[in-house]
C-alpha cells in the first residue's frame, strides 16, 4: 500500500527563516543565535530575491 503520490523521505523541512544582512558573516551570527533559540542545528545558504 501507498500513501498517495509522494515520495517516501525520511527527513523534511520543518520551516525556514530569510532575513536580511550585509554579509556571511553576520548570517552565522544569526543562524548561531537560532540555533540556541531552538535547540537544532540550522542549515546556512545564500539566498538572492528576484529584482521585480
């Protein structure tokens, strides 16, 4: 039997945050506070809005 149309996956998002900063740098320092906010490890990645 299936669940429906879905891929089986082990692991999912559980949520996401964007936030704005002028560097790398000051993303980690955000990612490190979440971090300690939430008690889970976070995962980092550049993230470019579309100019519209």
């Amino acid at each position: 039997t299936t669940d429906g149309p879905f891929a089986e996956s082990k692991e999912h998002l559980g949520g996401f945050y964007i936030i704005e900063t002028d560097d790398l740098a000051a993303a980690l320092v955000w990612a490190s506070k979440t971090t300690e906010a939430v008690g889970k490890p976070i995962e980092v990645r550049p993230f470019r809005a579309s100019e519209a």
